[in-house]
C-alpha cells in the first residue's frame, strides 16, 4: 500500500461546509484539487449521524482516490472500514487504537508541545498533527497556538511525518511548509473556500512532489 498523501489534509467541519451534503460536496471538491486526505470531525453530532456520514465520505473518496480518516471514533472507522483514525491527547491512546485496527491503518496523534511529543508513542503513530500552529476558532479548548520556530522545533525532533494544523489559510501555508511539515491540515480555508478545488492546489503548490 502507498504512502499517505499528507500535503493537504482536509478536515471536514458540519457547520462550516454545511452539514453533509456540504461536506460532501467541499471533499469532492478538494480531492479534486490534490487533497490526500480527508478527515470527518463532527464532535457535536450523535453516533448514528457519525456512521452515515463516514459511509458516505469513504465511498466518496475511494472513488476518488483518497483516504479517510475518522477523528477520535475508532469503533466508527472499525464499521466502516475507514483508511484510519486521528486520536487526541484525550482520547483512546494511539497504541490501543493501532491494536484494534491493525497494522495497515493510518494512525494519527495530535501533539502540541515538546512534553507531549516525548511521550508519544510513536511506534503506533503513522503521522503527527502538530498545533495549533495559529490561533483558530474551530476548536475552541485548543492548547495555546505555536509559534514556527516552535513548530519547526517540533518538526525537527520528531521520527514520523508532521501535519502542520491551526488557523492555516493561503497568506501563510508557504511559511508553515518552510518549517520542514509533510503537509497542511485545514478547515475554513477548504470547507468556507469559494472554490475547494483551487483553494487546494494553492495549498500543494508548497509541497511539490514531497509525499
């Protein structure tokens, strides 16, 4: 199996793309404009909502040739059979994550700080998102934003690929993908984007064929 595209990794908020017909929608979209990987995150919305919108988004992006990855929700992206899952520092530990999904799926961590980060246990983690890069309203009980030398640190010191995420837009994607990250996680510069498609390929022209 290939290796995951990191470079521009959306990630799909309800409110902002317009529940999942938007959703939908802005993932067709992006995918189309280069984006690799596409995340369902909806921390408001009941299981059974969750299970049909993953349905939905994996059959989306299989036919399109990306992958999806279920935020925090492992028995969801189990059902499913989602490309992988994105866990939290609060949330199921990645190991146990790895353990129920096995070794082909895409496990990934979030780490905001040289602490978490040492206590990472990398031997289940495919990649690492690393923010908040800038302050960002999508999630509200975020650590305190990074600043880049501070992500660049991070970045530096880590053994996995690292996806820069927090209040990244097209002013300054090219800063972020100085700092040395596989990719860009984004919400409102895709799902609140005029056009998904060229909002997209602005975001990979930053990283080239770095895969």
């Amino acid at each position: 199996m290939r290796s995951p595209d990191y470079r521009v990794y959306l990630v799909l908020d309800p409110g902002q793309c317009g529940g999942l017909a938007g959703m939908l929608r802005v993932s067709e979209a992006a995918i189309a404009g280069g984006a690799g990987l596409v995340q369902l995150r909806a921390p408001d919305w009941k299981k059974r909502d969750w299970l049909a919108a993953a349905r939905a988004l994996k059959t989306l992006c299989h036919a399109r040739g990306a992958r999806l990855i279920v935020n925090d929700h492992v028995d969801v992206a189990l059902a499913i059979g989602a490309d992988g899952v994105h866990v939290g520092q609060a949330d199921l530990p990645a190991g146990v994550a790895r353990a129920l999904l096995g070794p082909d799926a895409i496990v990934g961590l979030s780490v905001s700080s040289a602490a978490e980060l040492a206590e990472a246990d990398l031997a289940a983690v495919d990649y690492l998102g690393v923010g908040p890069v800038f302050a960002t309203a999508s999630k509200p009980d975020a650590a305190p934003p990074l600043d880049l030398p501070a992500l660049g640190a991070l970045v530096s010191a880590a053994r996995r690929p690292c996806v820069a995420i927090g209040g990244i837009d097209l002013n300054n994607a090219a800063a972020v993908a100085a700092t040395g990250v596989a990719g860009v996680a984004v919400i409102g510069a895709l799902c609140r984007a005029p056009d998904p498609t060229a909002a997209a390929r602005a975001l990979l022209k930053h990283f080239g064929d770095n895969r």
